[in-house]
C-alpha cells in the first residue's frame, strides 16, 4: 500500500473529478451518504465497521482507507476495526485476507490521527 494517506488524497481527487463530470450523481451519491451517517437502530460506530467489513470483502483499497478512518473517528478501537476486517475474511475467505491486511495497513497509518479529521471524504 501507498500509504492511506496517499490514498484518502487519491479519492478525494477521483471524487472531484467525477463531480466535474456528473455532479447531479456525485451529489446523490454524497446525500445518501450523509443521510446513512445519521443514528437510528445502528449507531455511526456499528455502521462504519460494518462498512470495513464491506470494503474488506469488497477488497476495495479507498474504500477500506475511507472506512477506517471514519470508524476510528467514530470511537471505533483498533481491536474493533480489526473484528470487522476479520469477519469479512471469515465470508471472503484468502482474497479477504490479503485486503484485512490493507485495513491492518491503515490503522497504523492513522493512529493518533483522529483529531485532524474533517468533512467529507
């Protein structure tokens, strides 16, 4: 990996250029987005480990740099990202593993790191 962070400037600049492109669906795509974040049953916490888990099995490398930050940034614990991660192996099997590794890979990237998140991505 590249670096999450590399990564996270990667996508925001893929999600900009796709918003010149189509910003009616980039801002459908960022409502829903918004919309999901919101507490009701799950709270933001559980939905972002789900959503590793997702970008895990997904093996979607921006997604799961994404996701982990924003799970961290909800008070997820390393130990809680990494249970999600694993879950997504436990469905995904060895492809899973290899893209757990990628969330493993982030957390060290981010660590300590929480504080200086903002807006969206």
């Amino acid at each position: 990996m590249n670096g999450t962070k590399h990564t996270l400037a990667e996508m925001r600049e893929l999600i900009r250029a796709m918003g010149e492109q189509d910003p009616e669906k980039m801002a459908a795509f960022h409502t829903l987005l918004v919309t999901l974040r919101k507490g009701e049953t799950l709270d933001r916490k559980v939905k972002e480990l789900i959503a590793v888990a997702l970008a895990v099995s997904s093996h979607c490398t921006w997604c799961i740099a994404y996701h982990v930050r924003e799970a961290l940034a909800a008070g997820a614990t390393d130990e809680e990202v990494m249970q999600a991660a694993w879950m997504a192996v436990l469905m995904g099997g060895a492809p899973s593993l290899m893209y757990a590794g990628v969330a493993m890979d982030a957390l060290e990237d981010l660590r300590g790191e929480q504080d200086r998140w903002q807006g969206y991505p």
